[in-house]
C-alpha cells in the first residue's frame, strides 16, 4: 500500500494511516499512532490532505 496521509478533525494535523479495517457494518476505521498510543479511529474524524495528490 502506498503511503496515505489524511487529516485528524480533533487536531487540525496530518496523521499517517497505518492499517485500515471495518467494523461488523462495514464502516472503516484507521490505526494510527497520536500522543503515544496506536488507535483505531472512525473514518468519519478524517478529511483528505491535498498535500499527496
């Protein structure tokens, strides 16, 4: 998988995404690494960052 990057709504920041996976409806959520700790976060919190494209 290529290198995707998207923005964090809660802090207005670039996050890298390491792993993608869907929860029992089908709804994706992202692994990534914020303050310490690997999180899985909803898609929802993210928005493109335009700086890949």
């Amino acid at each position: 998988m290529s290198d995707l990057t998207l923005i964090y709504d809660e802090t207005n920041s670039p996050k890298r995404i390491y792993h993608i996976r869907t929860d029992s409806h089908g709804y994706p959520a992202f692994l990534i690494y914020h303050n310490g700790q690997w999180l899985y976060v909803s898609a929802k919190h993210f928005k493109p960052s335009y700086t890949n494209i």
